[in-house]
C-alpha cells in the first residue's frame, strides 16, 4: 500500500500581528484601525502546517523564542501532526514577529509586512547536522529565507547528495547565490522575487503578464542552475516556461479576499503534497491554487490554511477535471 509522503521543512516560525485598516497611514499621519489579532505563522511554519492538513508527514526545523509566542507558534502545528521535536527554544531570545498592516476595501485586501526575524536567525549548521544522516528518507525538502543562507545552502547540499528533490521558495525576496540556486529543483518566486533575482523587468499589458518577460527570467534561472521555475503570479495564477512554451494555471478566484498573509505559503505547501503525491506538475499546480483560494478568503496565516477535505469539496464545486481525485486517497 502506498504510503503518505514524508517532507521536511526547514524554516521559520513567526507569531504575526495583525492590524486591519480601510485606510494605510502615511508617514506621521495616524488612521483609526477596524480590528487587531493575533496568528501564528512564518514562512516555513505555514508551508509545514499546510502540508500536514493535506494529508503529509511533516518533520519542521527550526527556532523559537524562550517567550510566550514560542510556545503558542509550536501548539498549532504540533496539533495538527507535524513533528516539531527537532526545533529548538532559545531562552532570552524573542520569536520572530510579523508586524502586518492588512488595508481592507469592499472587493479586496492587501497586506504590508515587517517581519523581525527574531530566534530563525539563530540557527547554526551544527543544530541542522542530525539531516543529513536522515534526510534520504524524506520525499521533498522545503526551504524558505527566513533562516541564515548557510543553513539553507548545506540543507540543499545533502538532498541533493542523497537524490531528494529541494523545493526552494525565494522570499522575502533578496539575491541568492548561484551555489544554492544549482541545488534547486523546484524554485517558485512570485513576479516581484523573480524580477529581483535576475534583474529582469517583469511587465504587463493589456493580456496580463507580458509572455517575452517571462520567457527571459525563466532563461536566468535555469542558467543559474535551476531545474524547474514556476512563478506565481497573483491573479494571474501561475506560469511555467519550458522553452518556447508557457503554460498558465489561472487562478482559483473566490467570492471574498479576507487575507492574502499566507497565500502564497498555502500555494507552495499544497504544490509539494501534489508533487510527492504523485501529481503531475500541471496538476499539482491546479491542486495548489484550489488550496490557496481558500486560503485568501480566511483571516489570518495557520488558521486560514485548508485541510485536504476543503481543497477536495473545492474541487469538486468548480467541476475541476484535470485529474482523477482519486489519485489524492493516498493523503487521507
């Protein structure tokens, strides 16, 4: 019997507060806010979470603080299943906190993000070393930059080594080195990430996203040594270029934008249950956008994110054919 795929996650845990607002201040200027909350999130804890509510086994590592939002960062996706035993608590040193503005009008939402990295960049090489005798039992390996680059580079390094695809999502976006970028299999930047790591424009025109652009970037990437690109592309959906060709995944639109905070966290988690599943590319693009409409009509990060019966029961609704669902049963 086919068994669950195994991924690891290494990567950041980031407690993120949430001011709403209908209007964003300019500088000096206050604005009355609608509402403020709390929600447990980071880059790496969302992709982690999202694939174990899809039906993965997950092993996250990485570091919190020895505070209170520590211990809150963990409840989430320990209840959810993921094996949070590998992480590790720095006493007197603060989380990570995600300071966001979410600035809300009748038809859509859009965020700004100031994350203080806080405990992720503590992580040293020596606390990841226990990967590399185990990391030929996983099926995929997830990494964000949210951690220090070296932890990502070596991480990469053994995968690569014992033959286990890195899929490596490019944010906050920065430039990377050609070393890691060649240990990739699976880069996935959003337009913004991929215009800034290969300095290439990425513009627009009456069509959408201008085809030429996309064409270019993707051409940087693989000489940098990557296998496969798929950027995301906001509404547009996502894109992947093999040579001449590009194939487009549109997005999944919804009735109601409430949050887009971990969309795009949800789009890659679910990409990798997908791929490791046994979806093709094309179909664990579509599976992944299903995913993350749901997730932009919630409030918050971990909590936005869908279990596996809400990405099905969506897939369902939209009539989705692409794919017998029945491939997705070794989830459940």
């Amino acid at each position: 019997m086919p068994r669950k795929p195994r991924i690891l996650v290494v990567g950041s845990f980031v407690m993120d507060v949430i001011a709403t607002t209908e209007r964003v201040p300019s500088s000096a200027q206050t604005v009355y806010g609608k509402s403020f909350h709390m929600a447990p999130g980071g880059k790496g804890a969302n992709q982690a979470l999202q694939c174990a509510r899809l039906g993965a086994d997950v092993t996250m590592m990485g570091c919190v603080g020895g505070d209170l939002f520590g211990e809150k960062l963990l409840e989430t996706p320990r209840n959810a299943g993921v094996d949070v035993s590998h992480v590790l608590v720095r006493p007197g040193i603060s989380s990570g906190v995600g300071h966001v503005t979410l600035e809300v009008t009748e038809h859509t939402a859009q965020n700004r993000i100031v994350v203080i990295p806080g405990a992720n960049l503590t992580l040293t090489v020596d606390e990841v070393a226990w990967i590399r005798d185990e990391i030929h039992t996983y099926d995929m390996v997830l990494l964000q930059l949210e951690v220090p680059l070296e932890v990502n580079r070596t991480v990469a390094r053994w995968a690569k080594e014992a033959g286990v695809p890195v899929m490596l999502n490019p944010a906050p976006a920065t430039e990377l080195d050609d070393e890691l970028l060649r240990l990739v299999t699976y880069l996935t930047p959003n337009e913004q990430e991929a215009s800034m790591e290969t300095h290439l424009p990425l513009g627009s025109d009456e069509n959408g996203l201008r085809r030429e652009d996309l064409r270019k970037i993707a051409a940087a990437l693989w000489a940098k040594g990557v296998e496969n690109v798929i950027i995301t592309l906001g509404g547009h959906g996502s894109a992947v270029v093999e040579g001449d060709d590009i194939h487009y995944v549109p997005c999944v639109h919804m009735d109601h934008v409430a949050d887009p905070t971990a969309a795009g966290d949800s789009f890659v988690g679910a990409l990798s249950v997908g791929l490791t599943a046994g979806l093709s590319r094309e179909e664990a693009l579509a599976f992944a956008s299903h995913t993350a409409a749901i997730t932009v009509s919630r409030m918050g990060a971990m909590p936005s994110l869908p279990t596996l019966e809400e990405v099905i029961a969506l897939l369902k609704e939209r009539d989705y054919r692409g794919f017998n669902l029945s491939v997705l049963d070794v989830l459940k």
